[in-house]
C-alpha cells in the first residue's frame, strides 16, 4: 500500500537564499559601528533587517601549552553552551613570517 493510506499527497515547495550585506554583530558592535560611515553606508542599501537575540558569548578557563604551541579555552554561551577548542596557535601564524614573535590578547570577550 502507497504511504498516507494510499492517497496521492502533492506538495509545493519552494527554496530561496538571503545574501547578508553586513555579517552579524553584537549590540556592543553595533554601537560602534554608528560612527563608521562606510559601514553606514552598507547596511542603507538593505531593505530588510533582522534583529535577534542570544545570551551572551564569552571566553573562559585559558590553558596555555607553550611546548606544544596550542591554546585550549571555553567557550561559553549563557548558562546552557560551554565547548572547550583547542587552538594550534602555530597554524594561525602567517606563512613566511616563522620565528618572529607574537603576543595574543584574552579575555572574556576578545582574544
């Protein structure tokens, strides 16, 4: 017997994309860029705008392994998302740029 009883089920479907013209950003991002005109610029070319909300992301629980040249944190969103992530800070390094020194900020909201 065919599925749903044997009765012919037609469907309509339709697929489309949204091409973002400005990536999201926070509140706090959003702020600042009210001061850059090219960025003003931009988002008056969009017709269409979305506002969402999420609880805050921040970074937490460093661990430094200068031997091994990685770099292991939280990340935590909210009460309820903490994923720890492993950066190999040596693929992070610019090729041709070996053996000069780099110094990398961290905090819990920016690193």
């Amino acid at each position: 017997m065919p599925p749903y009883g044997g009765k012919v089920v037609r469907m309509a479907v339709k697929q489309t994309s949204l091409e973002l013209v400005y990536p999201p950003v926070s509140n706090q991002e959003a702020v600042w860029l009210t001061e850059v005109k090219e960025v003003q610029t931009v988002l008056r070319g969009s017709d269409f705008y979305m506002i969402v909300a999420r609880e805050e992301a921040r970074f937490e629980d460093f661990e430094p392994d200068e031997e091994a040249g990685t770099l292991c944190f939280s990340f935590v969103v909210g009460s309820r998302l903490r994923d720890r992530v492993l950066l190999r800070l040596d693929d992070l390094i610019p090729a041709g740029s070996e053996g000069e020194s780099y110094w990398l900020e961290l905090g819990p909201k920016l690193m």
